[in-house]
C-alpha cells in the first residue's frame, strides 16, 4: 500500500480542494501533513518509500518563483485586463458589433462572439468578458428573441476564448510549468543544456486553433440561425441604433469601439510576435496602453485606479501563493517516487506515447468537472508533463492541446466558472437548466478542436517555426 502513497496524495489533494477549500493552502497543507507522515513512518523504521532529501529543495524553488522574469507578465496582464474593464471598452464593442451585425440572422450572436475574440486578445480575463456581455448583451439578445440555450451558451462559450487567445494569463502559468517540465524530461534523457518553452512560443502556437474557435462558433450560430430562424432572428438596425442612444452614427461608434482595442492588441502581440519584446515586456506596453485607454475615455481617477490595483494585487498573490504551495507538493510527490510510479504506469499502457498522450486528455477533461484550470495547470501537468515529454511530444503543441482542453473546465457542470459568472447577472427568468444546456453544443466543438489538432499538430506548431 505505501508504494501507492503519491497516488493517495493526489486523491487527498482533490478531495479537499472539492470540499471547497483554498487552492494554495489546500497543496501546501495536504502537502506538508503527507511529508510529516513519511519522515514519522522512516523515524519507526517502517519503509514509507518516503526521500525527505527533496524537502531541502524547497527555498530554492521558492526562491526561482519569485525571481521568475516570465512570470512578472501574470500582475501586467491582469493591470492591462482589470483596466480595460473600467474604461468600458466592452460597451462600445459590444454597440459596434451589434448594430454591424444585428440586422443578420443569427448576428447578435456573431457579434458576442467577435467582441468576445477581441476581449480575450485584449484583457484575457474571462470572468470579466462573461458578465459585461451577460449584463449588456443578454436582455438585448432575449428582447430580440433568441432562444436562452443559444443566448446563454454563446456568452458563456465566448467569454472562455480568454483561456486560449493570447495574451492568456492561463497560456502565461502554462508555459512556466511546461518550461520546467521539459527542462525536468530533458535531463532525464541526459541532455545537460536543456532548452526551454517559451510562453512567446505558445501565444503563437495558440493563435490558429484559437481564431478557428472562434469560426466554429460564429458558423453554429449561423447554422442553428438557419435551421431554426425563429431562435436567431434579424434585429432591426434603427432599432437598435434608438434602443442604444449612439449619436454620430454607425462609423463613428466603430471608431470609438474598434480602433482603441485593436491598436493595444497589434501593440501587445505584435511586439512579441515581431520579435521585438518578450512576453513580459510586451505585457508592461499592455497595461500602459491600457491606462492612456481608460484616460481617453475618461475614465480613470483616483478611486478608479485604487481598485485597479486593489484587483490587480488580489489576483496576483493568488497566483503566487498556488504556484509556491504547487512547489510545495511537486517535492512531496517526488519525495514519495510518484514520478518514477507515473512513469512506470505511462510505460505500460497499450498504444505508447499516443494512448498515454489520449488517457491523459482525457484524466484533465473529467477533472475539469471538479477542478479550476489553476488547479490542474499547477497538480497534474508538473506530474505528466516531463514523462509524455520525455517520449517525444512536442513541447507546443502539448501546451496548446492542454490550454484547449482546460478552456472547457469553464463550461463543464457542476463546478464551471463561466456558467457561475452567467448565473450571477442573467435575469431571474433564465433557468439555471437554460445555461447548462446552451453549453454543451460548445462544450463539443472544443472538443472537435482538440481532435482537430491531434490529427493536424501543425494548427499548433506552423507558426511557432516560422518564427
């Protein structure tokens, strides 16, 4: 039974983290309790298959998190994100799109989806980008009379496109856990100047699957627009011109709601893709386009920006305190031979890299029933990641397929996020059963991506080496 301690430590660690408890105390705490049982059992002369010389490796890696350069672009995205989402870009996107696109069949969807798309290239928050467009454009939606299945789901679905288009915060954790991981599966192998991952070489490996996201749901929403008109129907444009109370007509509102965001867009991606900036310092040019931004409109003041940072700081800490309590129990599940158990299991399971590869897409989509994306980046990838890259996987198409399959852990009852933000702000007449049936559709078409890329990894890796 000891020899299976790393995997009842990973049992433990989930169990608490559903019971509700927080996720960085939840890894350090189960973590340190399992280390004091293994150093108590070695002192009893009871062979625990525990190494407490990992232990002594802890203030180093503590130390490289919080002198990590790749991860100072994590409070720098969430600045730009935060404020964006108080200069109300948002609204006048959300206006632009709807009065270019309303007057279609199925329009008003396809325009939360392509201001969703320019949201998540700008602020990749997606809690944020799901209730702004559960508050502005839900009512409008249901007004105009489109069904609550496909309403609720194309918010929903939409807001998620933050987890993959970059820049992604989640894409930005990925790509430092992935880096160690090959670092990790490398020297394994015996080569002794190992090359990393970078988080620049992921936004660009996640550009193409993310903008094909992005044409899967606008063409089901065109499809079920077309099949069934009576759940996507036309609105009329002046309507919609009166009902939103835009002077200056339809071009100067795309002046006002195109233009400031797609500008901070080619500013952040272009200056990574280009070459000219890393993805940090690119995230720095983010944020301050994204303070001239909240200026031009007004926006910023004092009281304004004390909640900016306040947000910023929160947001930022959690990140630091998972990442070190994540250290925390990576040491503790080595200590106990877990990575040479999980080597041993990947080894001698039928189909190789691929079923080893398929088995563990498949234990990250059911933990994203329970578990947030944070969670499962910070316990399972450090555990499966140096193994399937030691067996040869391609270290961005890996991450790009992993960031995919976490996105749906927002959509996946009971415990996705999205459906909680939506829930929060839609009008008591949306059934909670409405939501949940509105995201299956797009819960699929993830899916479809996912299996997209395994039979074509070049969706992920084309660009990436072209660059």
């Amino acid at each position: 039974m000891l020899e299976f301690m790393p995997l009842v430590l990973f049992l433990v660690i989930c169990l608490v983290l559903m019971a509700g408890y927080p996720v960085a105390l939840s890894l350090a705490g189960t973590a340190l309790a399992f280390a004091g049982l293994g150093l108590g059992l070695e002192a009893l002369g009871i062979d625990a298959h525990f190494d407490g010389g990992y232990l002594g490796a802890f203030p180093n890696r503590l130390y490289g998190i919080m002198t990590n350069q790749t991860l100072l672009a994590v409070p720098l995205f969430v600045l730009m994100g935060v404020l964006l989402e108080k200069s109300k870009v948002a609204e006048h996107l959300l206006d632009a799109m709807a009065l270019l696109f309303g007057s279609l069949r199925g329009g008003l969807g396809i325009s939360v989806t392509l201001v969703g798309m320019l949201l998540a290239a700008s602020t990749g928050i997606v809690g944020a980008t799901v209730v702004t467009m559960g508050l502005m454009s839900l009512p409008t939606m249901l007004k105009r009379g489109y069904s609550m299945p496909l309403a609720t789901g194309t918010i929903c679905a939409t807001g998620t496109l933050g987890q993959i288009i970059p820049p992604s915060i989640a894409l930005v954790l990925l790509g430092d856990v992935l880096s160690s991981a090959y670092q990790q599966a490398q020297l394994s192998m015996g080569i002794f100047s190992p090359k990393t991952v970078s988080v620049g070489d992921l936004f660009m490996g996640a550009l193409v699957p993310g903008l094909a996201l992005v044409v899967l749901y606008i063409a089901y929403v065109s499809v079920v627009a077309w099949l069934r008109p009576q759940s996507a129907p036309p609105a009329d444009r002046k309507e919609l011109m009166d009902e939103l109370g835009h002077e200056g007509g339809l071009g100067l509102l795309l002046l006002k709601g195109l233009v400031p965001p797609i500008v901070l867009i080619v500013a952040v991606l272009g200056s990574i893709l280009g070459g000219f900036a890393t993805p940090t310092e690119a995230a720095g040019v983010g944020a301050f386009g994204a303070m001239i931004l909240a200026l031009a409109y007004r926006r910023l003041n004092i009281q304004t920006l004390k909640e900016v940072l306040r947000s910023t700081t929160h947001v930022t800490t959690m990140v630091f305190m998972i990442l070190i309590g994540a250290a925390l129990f990576s040491l503790v599940f080595r200590a106990y031979g877990g990575e040479e158990l999980v080597t041993d299991l990947f080894e001698d399971m039928p189909g190789g890299v691929v079923g080893a590869t398929l088995i563990v897409m498949l234990v990250i989509f059911l933990l994203g029933f329970i578990l947030d994306f944070i969670e499962i980046t910070f316990v399972v990838v450090p555990i499966v990641g140096p193994i399937l890259l030691a067996m040869g996987v391609d270290p961005v198409w890996l991450g790009i397929m992993i960031a995919i399959n976490l996105q749906t852990s927002f959509l996946t009852p009971p415990f996705g996020f999205a459906l909680f933000y939506l829930r929060g702000v839609a009008p008591d007449s949306v059934p909670t059963s409405a939501i949940y049936k509105g995201v299956i559709p797009f819960i699929g078409l993830q899916l479809c991506m996912l299996l997209a890329l395994a039979w074509f990894p070049e969706l992920a890796t084309w660009l990436p080496d072209q660059f």
